[in-house]
C-alpha cells in the first residue's frame, strides 16, 4: 500500500511566522491534533476527519509544480502521523528547505537531519503548557526556532524563564515572541521585551496582517 498523510489544506502563500516571514512558501496542512489551545486559530484541522488521504508521491509532485523551495509541514499537529518524517525526508532529497511546525508534545528527534523543526512553546493561557515535552530542548540546534505565543505578562514572565531555564539562547538564536491576535496588543509585548531586554525576537502573523485573522488557505 502506498504510504499516506491524512492532510486538511495545501497552498502557497506567503510565510506569515517564524524567521521565514515573508517568503514564499507552500504548506501541508496535515489534519488531526492532540492539542486544544485556547488560542487555536486552525481549530478546522483539529480532527483526522477534517482531512483526506494523500499519497506521499502526489505531495512531492505538488510541492515540485508549485516551483517554491520552502515547504513547510503544519497542522494540527504533523508529529501525529508516522509518515510525517518519510515526506520531511523525500522533500529534503528533492533539495526543498522543510519547516516543520510542531506544538511541542512530542518528540521532534523522529524527524530527519535537515529538517528545520518550528517548537511552539506552549505558555500558560494556551490551556496546554502541562503538555510540553521539554526534552526537545536537549537537541535543538541553531536552525531550529523556538517560538511562544503570548497573551498577557504571566505569559511573558513564563516565557522569559523557560528560555533561562532550558539555556534556550546559547542554542538557537531564532526564539521568537508573537502575542495572540485580539488578546495582546502589539506594542505591549514589544515594551516588556525592550524593558527586559528579552532575549527573544518579535514576531507579528504577518499573514493575518495582508489578509485579517479568519482567512484561510494563506
């Protein structure tokens, strides 16, 4: 039997988030997470329902027709399906450049070398922070990005002392900080981070900026 992804969307838009902003980039959108964050703003790929069966061939053949070298695997949660690594790995040999954005609560080892592995550090008001797997941090290397969605200062403080804690700058210079559209404003967060001197990057959905916050398929 071929091997499948159980996928919701595929699209090329721009990339809204992490150190990517701004490229061009064509997503997979796998269906099914293990997750519900308060903040959640894809709760339409939460369930292996809201997808269809791909075979790992037809996506190589669209990521090869949309003729973007950054794809980029999203969810849901991508870490779910076994053949998750099996496309990182079959995009990689095609000379893609592979983000894979994951929640956190599961091991990103299972990904292969090459990978660029995209960790959302999940804070206090996401609900799920008690579902972090913080062992990830022991392998992180400098073009992994680490990244923790903000609501309010308790979330900030968390933040600042799990970078602290975990040693998270000596890793990676790509931490970034992003509060939570309609919860947090812009400039708040960009104030604590100058008055702290956080060692942290700003980061706005910038996808949500061209487009507004419900749009899909961007």
């Amino acid at each position: 039997m071929p091997e499948t992804l159980t996928v919701n969307e595929t699209f090329t838009s721009i990339q809204g988030e992490s150190t990517y902003a701004g490229c061009l980039c064509f997503f997979i959108r796998l269906a099914g997470c293990n997750l519900a964050c308060s903040y959640c703003d894809t709760t339409y790929s939460s369930k292996p329902s809201e997808g269809s069966e791909i075979e790992i061939p037809a996506l190589l053949e669209m990521a090869v027709n949309e003729g973007i070298k950054t794809v980029e695997i999203t969810g849901g949660e991508p870490l779910l399906q076994k053949n998750t690594p099996r496309l990182c790995k079959e995009l990689l040999a095609k000379q893609f450049r592979v983000l894979v954005e994951t929640n956190g609560s599961l091991p990103v080892s299972i990904l292969p070398p090459g990978t660029i592995r995209i960790i959302d550090c999940k804070t206090p008001s996401s609900g799920e922070a008690g579902s972090m797997d913080f062992s990830n941090f022991k392998i992180i290397n400098r073009d992994d990005e680490i990244k923790f969605v903000i609501s309010d200062y308790a979330d900030f403080e968390y933040s600042i002392g799990t970078i602290k804690k975990y040693s998270l700058d000596s890793k990676t210079e790509k931490i970034l900080f992003s509060p939570v559209c309609g919860r947090l404003s812009p400039r708040e967060l960009a104030e604590w981070m100058i008055k702290s001197k956080a060692p942290a990057r700003f980061q706005l959905q910038v996808h949500k900026i061209i487009w507004g916050p419900d749009k899909r398929g961007v």
